[in-house]
C-alpha cells in the first residue's frame, strides 16, 4: 500500500509504483493517492482530490 496525502505525494508515489512493477510486473499495488498514482498501476482506495484543502485555520 502506497499512501500520498498531496499531489507532490502522488507524484512521488507514481513513480515508485512504476519501477515496482517495472521489477515485477504481477505485484498488486493499492493506496491512497490520486490520478498519477492511478495511472501508475496502483488501485486507488481513496483519492485525495476529496482531501485536499487550502486556507487558514
């Protein structure tokens, strides 16, 4: 399971995702990340366009 809370995350994720499956290419892959990640192969449980948030608290 691969875990990315923001689009950076995501991008880093995509790209480990990427050379997993380049090494073995039957490995099943899940997390939680968004569509860089979804694009790479893994199995989104939870995209986090939905966590996303920007401001002041």
């Amino acid at each position: 399971m691969i875990v990315a809370g923001e689009a950076s995350g995501d991008l880093h994720g995509a790209d480990l995702a990427r050379e997993l499956l380049e090494l073995d290419s039957g490995l099943t892959l899940s997390g939680i990340g968004g569509v860089e990640m979804a694009a790479a192969g893994v199995k989104i449980h939870y995209d986090i366009s939905r966590l996303a948030v920007m401001g002041i608290i």
